[in-house]
C-alpha cells in the first residue's frame, strides 16, 4: 500500500510538470503574436484613445471637446449623417443583389459565367474603382458613360434642340423676341424670298443631314409666288473668313430641321421645317402679311443629364460603385449557402402547391438567414472603413458633401489644418461602432459552433 501512494503522487507530479511544460510552450508559441498584436492593436488603441482627450497641440487636456466637436461641426456632422446612410444602404443594397443574382442564376444556362463576370470588379482595387466611377460620372456625355445612356433615354422621348447658342447678327433682318426666340424685323410677303441668318453654331455642331445652302430665288420661280412664302435659312458664317453678311456663300450650311413659325396677331398661323439646304416655304394664304418667328426650342441648350457627382447625388453615386463592387462577394457567399438548402424541402413545397415567390420568401430565405446575416454583417464592416472611394470619385467641390468619418479622420490629422485630437476622437468613434457589430458576429459564430 504505501508503494501504491507513491506512485500516484509520483503520477501526480508528473502530470503537473507536463501541464506546466505545455503551458510553457504554448506561451512561447504564443508570445510573438502577443506582442505584435500589442504593438499593433492595442498600443494603437490606448494611444488614440488618450490622444482624443488632448488639444490640437497634444500639451492641454480638453476632456470630451473633441469629441463634442462631432456634433457641433458642420463638416463633422455631415461625414456622420453619411455613415449612417452609408451603413443602411450600401449593405443591404448589396446583400440583396446578392440573393438576386444567386437565386435567379441557379436556373439560368450562362449562370456560371454571369457569376464570374459580377464577382471580377471584386479584383479591381478601390482606386482602380474609384478612377472608373470618376469617369462613368463624368457631367460631359461624350465621356461619361451614366449621362451618355441618361441623355440618350432622354431625347428619345424629348425633341432634342438643333442649334443651342444659335443667334442672329444686329445686321440681320432678325431680332430677339424674348424668352429665346427670334422673329423678323418686317412681314414677309409672298413672291418675296426671306432670307433667315444665324451665326454661333460650331461648324462640328451642325447636323450630319446639313448640305450647302440655296440662295432663294430672286424672282421666284413661275407660279411660286401665289402659293408660298419661301426662303433660306443658313448659318452666315464661312470657315477661314471672307463671307459676307446676309449673303448665301458658297461654302456656307443650311440650318437643316430648324423650325419655322409664321405669327399673326400673336397666333400661329404656319409652320414649316428648314431641309438640308435651308430652304423653307410656307403656305402664301395664311402666311402672308406674317411675321416669321424661330422659335426659343430651336436654340435651348442641350441636355446634358444628371449632375451625379453634385451635392445632392454625390454620397448615392458613391455607394452605387461601392455595390458594384461588392454585390459580387454577396451572390458568392449567398450562392455558396443556397447550395447547401435541402432539395427535397423547396420540391415538398411546391408540390404543396406553393409558387416560386413563396418558395423563395418563406422556405430558401429563412434557410439562408445565417448567410445572410454572416454577408451583412461583414459589408457593415466594411463601410465604415470606405475611404478611397470617396477620396477618389467625389471632386473637390462636392467632398465636402459626400464626406465620410474615414474621410474625415484623414482630413483632420493629415490635412492643411490637422488636429490630431479631433482626428484621433473619430478613431475611437469608429472603433465603437464597429464593436457591437463585431460582437453580434461572434455571438453568432459561437452560437453556431454549439450547434
């Protein structure tokens, strides 16, 4: 018996020393990522929160100042505003075209390639993003590719304006009318040609049906002159010099499509459109005695689309590239979870009778909802730290009005006016928000590896 005692003390000591030998090791493993995880987590997170405590200088405590000056900044309050419209759109908006693409492309033959083309801005870098945007939202649509689709949209169903900038010389026999129209000094009369000169329109301006102009005839030709009421109309100006004014030269253009109003007693009475040489006619019993107009549409600039990146557009354009990028991440993630849906569960309920959209809403959504969380929350995340987006497609005149806490935490400590207390109070601003999305990430994750 006392042999028995020693041996289970000496098992005993022998068990401890290996506890003790393992948690030596483990410890000696684990030290290198503990001190980096110090020098570069930690220490950076004590040193921020302290630094938020003290002035621009960093010499005098100022308490809680800085961080009162997130509510009280006009530019500070806007960067917060837009985070947190930031962090209710951008995620959701992105989490759902995710769910979309995943479901619609299980049934589509190209699925597999549509998912590869929506997941490659993913490679892209946000600079690389941010330069793209920059140039789809260009204001000229001759560049930017969202105005040169928008103002297509837009003339297709909006007559689009000939000649804007178009306007008559003083030795013109037109004059201003008022709200961007031009009428003649004088009636017309029939047997009488009009002759109509314009100038500001740049010869590359001029529609592609436009021919050389036809000096009307003097006199007109027989019989014309009891029917009609004809003219030219023509752009008075020849390239390289030597025109004359009110004379058709030859190397000069008709107004081809301008139109032609004849007004009596400030009706109109006639209308007529100039053809590709600019010759016009007008019927001579209703415009005869008439003054001749060219009405304000002919002139009107010409749409130009949406000021996307303008104080009012410029945080929805922004988050509109921030989606392209990330809906692909989503429809990966979502895909990769609707993969793993019982089959036989989405077949029982259709042959309970259910449709395709109550499948969908009420057996693969609720089946999804851990992914759906998981992609959410990963996307609130990451928009609280959006900064190059912003930094790169909104133009300086308008950062202001797209600005973000990211943004503004570079402005503030690296800016022409830095204060690094002001800088360092929307550090540990942002840490705090993202710690309760964090922590409801691991809850989940914990809940899950119970399961």
């Amino acid at each position: 018996m006392p042999r028995t005692r020693r041996t289970d003390t000496g098992n005993t000591r022998s068990t401890t020393r290996d506890r003790k030998r393992s948690r030596a090791v483990a410890a000696g493993f684990l030290l290198p990522a503990l001190l980096l995880l110090g020098a570069l987590v930690v220490y950076p997170i004590g040193y921020s929160v302290q630094r938020s405590l003290f002035d621009r200088s960093g010499s005098s405590f100022v308490g809680l100042d800085n961080y009162l000056a997130l509510v009280t900044d006009d530019s500070l309050r806007t960067a917060v505003r837009n985070n947190l419209i930031w962090l209710v759109l951008a995620p959701a908006v992105a989490t759902v075209l995710g769910l979309l693409f995943a479901g619609l492309t299980e049934r589509v033959r190209w699925g597999t390639a549509f998912k590869l083309v929506v997941f490659m801005p993913m490679a892209i870098s946000m600079l690389a993003a941010g330069i793209i945007f920059r140039l789809v939202y260009e204001q000229d649509p001759d560049r930017g590719v969202a105005n040169a689709v928008w103002v297509g949209v837009h003339d297709t169903f909006a007559e689009a304006s000939g000649f804007p900038r178009a306007r008559p010389l003083p030795v013109h026999p037109l004059t201003a009318a008022g709200g961007g129209a031009y009428v003649t000094k004088e009636a017309v009369r029939a047997g009488e040609p009009v002759r109509l000169p314009l100038v500001g329109v740049a010869p590359g301006r001029m529609p592609e049906e436009a021919r050389p102009a036809r000096a009307p005839a003097t006199p007109p030709a027989a019989g014309a002159a009891a029917d009609t009421v004809g003219g030219t109309a023509w752009l008075d100006f020849t390239k390289g010099g030597g025109g004359r004014p009110n004379v058709v030269d030859p190397a000069e253009l008709g107004l081809a499509g301008l139109r032609i109003e004849a007004v009596r007693d400030g009706k109109v009475v006639a209308t007529a459109t100039a053809a590709a040489d600019g010759t016009f006619a007008l019927p001579a019993d209703r415009a005869d005695g008439a003054v001749l107009r060219l009405p304000a549409s002919n002139f009107r600039e010409q749409y130009d689309g949406v000021e996307w990146l303008g104080p009012s557009l410029v945080t929805p354009a922004v988050i509109g590239a921030y989606v392209w990028m990330w809906a692909g991440f989503a429809m990966v993630l979502i895909g990769a979870g609707l993969a793993a849906v019982p089959r036989e569960l989405l077949e029982a309920a259709r042959v309970d009778g259910a449709n395709e959209w109550q499948v969908f809403r009420r057996i693969t959504v609720p089946l999804l909802a851990p992914v759906l969380v998981v992609v959410l929350v990963t996307l609130m995340i990451n928009v609280l730290k959006v900064f190059d987006l912003v930094f790169v497609i909104a133009p300086g005149s308008a950062q202001d009005d797209a600005n973000v806490l990211a943004l503004q935490l570079y402005r503030s400590s690296f800016g022409t006016d830095s204060d690094l207390g002001v800088g360092s109070a929307i550090a540990v601003v942002l840490l705090l928000l993202v710690l309760p999305v964090m922590a409801v990430n691991i809850r989940r994750i914990r809940r899950e590896t119970r399961r």
